[in-house]
C-alpha cells in the first residue's frame, strides 16, 4: 500500500484502471501535462513513494537523488533494455532509491577511514554507529504535528576487516529494511510508554526527572552512535510560497559526547546538506564530500569558517 502515488504524466489508463489504482494508495494524483524538466518532475513526485510515468519524460539520477521517498516506478510503456529505458535503472539496481541509506553509507565510508589512521591496531578499532531519524506516520498513519519518530542505527564492526562502498551500502539498507516495520517499532514505542507508567516515576517531582533523565541520556544515549543523520527529505510549500524562498537549511544541533551532526533537506530541486560541528577540525566533512565525489556526485561546498 502507498502513501501516495502520482503520474507525473499522462500514462493513457483506462478509466476503470485508474480507478483501481486508488485500491493500492492512499492518495493519488494525476497530472495531465508532461513536465518541461528534472525539476518539475522532483515538484511533482514531492513526498511521494511510488511514481507512474510514460515514454515521455525521464526519471534520471538526478531525480532519484532529490527524491528520497520513492520506492516505486512504474514505466507504463514498452521496455526493450535497460539501456534504452526512460528511468535510470542501473543507477536504482546499485544504490536503491533511498538517498538517507545511500548518504549514511558514505558518513560511514568517511568515518571508517578517519578511524584507520588514527588507530593502527583493527582490534582496537570501535563500530561506527549512525544514527538515523525514521518518520512513523507511515507505519501508523498518524496526522500529528509532533516528533512522531524513532531511530534506527546502522553499525559496521571494523574489527572484521575492510569493506567496499557497496558492502556499506548493503548493511545500511538491510538494516532499514529489518527495522523499519510497524511491529518492531510498535514494541518500542510500546517498552518506551511502559517506562512512563512506572509508579516510582509517577510520583518523583518534574525537576528530578529532568535532572536525571539529561544525566542518563548524556551518559548512555549519546555513545549508541557517531552521530545523528537526518533527512526530511523534499520540502514543497504551497501556493505562491516558493517564490519568496529561495533556499531552506536544516540544522541539528550537535550533542554532548558526540562533535558532529548532519541535517539534510531537499528544496527546489537542490539538496543541502548541513554539517555541523562543535570542533575545529572539519576533517569529517571532507572525507564525507571526497566519498560522496568517488560516488560521481559532485557538491558544491559552503562554510562559515574561514
């Protein structure tokens, strides 16, 4: 079942076809028109996970990249090969369609070479654990307004040897994959509200709790990861909005035990991708960027340091 499912284009469905694409989404939508570029196309896939389209247009890396919900395409049309496709499938074969695993993987890659250098013995080397912000409203079909989400923390162990890109890649995505279901992330939301219920906590005054649950988070919630990875993804405002916003940034602050934090957010076409530190040395950002340009994409790259 999709969340949302859009024809970029007309994809000449019969009508009772078209009617019955509502039994596989939730909302769906139809454009009439073919799209006049890449990113008109990124405005009308917006948040979605599945995406119809004809011989007409092209679903491109560009496209799969500043579209990180989809999970779905669907070529309504003729396929002779996948050279001749009009969707990039062997940039999608490769990576997949989720950019936060494929980003993740690379944050992984920078850390992984970092840790070589500095630590010459592999059995002294420690994991290196991302954490990643998953969204729960697709699971629960929620509609508030809230921070209705959980984590899931992808974790490679240096300690087995080397890894290529793509074996990152795979543990990333396998991760997601295992973790990311309505059941497992019901039975934490589940183990997290029995806590609540707690008669010992019931009764402890408000300053206490606050004082000690900072402690334990400091002390034990921060050493689960290197660092947080958070995508929201593509960002489309309404109406004549988008003509008075040129550009959107999300920043995470950084944490106590851990230096760095990463924020990303595509708007408009363009991903940003914000680094933030609490250190000097922006020797993570680099390696993330040098991986990300081995991958053959290039960035361009801000700073405020000078």
């Amino acid at each position: 079942m999709f969340k949302k499912l859009v024809a970029i284009e007309p994809v000449s469905l019969v009508e009772e076809a078209e009617k019955e694409l509502h039994q596989y989404a939730e909302e769906v939508v139809m454009y009439d028109g073919v799209p006049a570029d890449d990113d008109e196309i990124i405005r009308r896939i917006g948040d979605a996970d599945g995406v119809l389209l004809s011989y007409t247009s092209k679903i491109n890396s560009y496209v799969f990249e500043h579209c990180p919900a989809v999970r779905y395409v669907g070529m309504c049309c003729s396929l002779y090969s996948k050279e001749s496709a009009n969707v990039d499938i062997a940039w999608a074969e490769e990576h997949g369609v989720t950019v936060t695993e494929f980003l993740c993987a690379a944050m992984m890659e920078a850390i992984l070479e970092i840790q070589a250098e500095r630590v010459h013995s592999r059995r002294r080397r420690k994991p290196v654990k991302v954490l990643i912000p998953v969204n729960l409203r697709k699971l629960f079909s929620s509609k508030t307004l809230r921070n209705f989400a959980l984590y899931i923390t992808p974790e490679v162990d240096p300690t087995l040897g080397e890894y290529t890109f793509d074996e990152i890649c795979a543990i990333v995505h396998h991760r997601m994959g295992l973790d990311y279901t309505a059941k497992l992330m019901g039975t934490r939301i589940a183990t997290n509200v029995s806590s609540e219920r707690a008669l010992a906590l019931k009764v402890m005054p408000l300053f206490i709790k606050n004082i000690a649950m900072k402690a334990v988070f400091d002390a034990v919630g921060e050493r689960k990861s290197c660092l947080c990875l958070s995508n929201l993804g593509n960002v489309t405002l309404p109406g004549d909005m988008p003509k008075y916003v040129e550009r959107m940034d999300f920043i995470i602050g950084v944490q106590a035990r851990a230096p760095h934090n990463c924020g990303i957010i595509t708007y408009n076409g363009t991903m940003y991708i914000n680094m933030i530190r609490n250190i000097k040395e922006p020797e993570l950002e680099l390696r993330f960027f040098r991986a990300l340009k081995r991958q053959g994409l290039n960035a361009a790259v801000e700073s405020n340091q000078a």
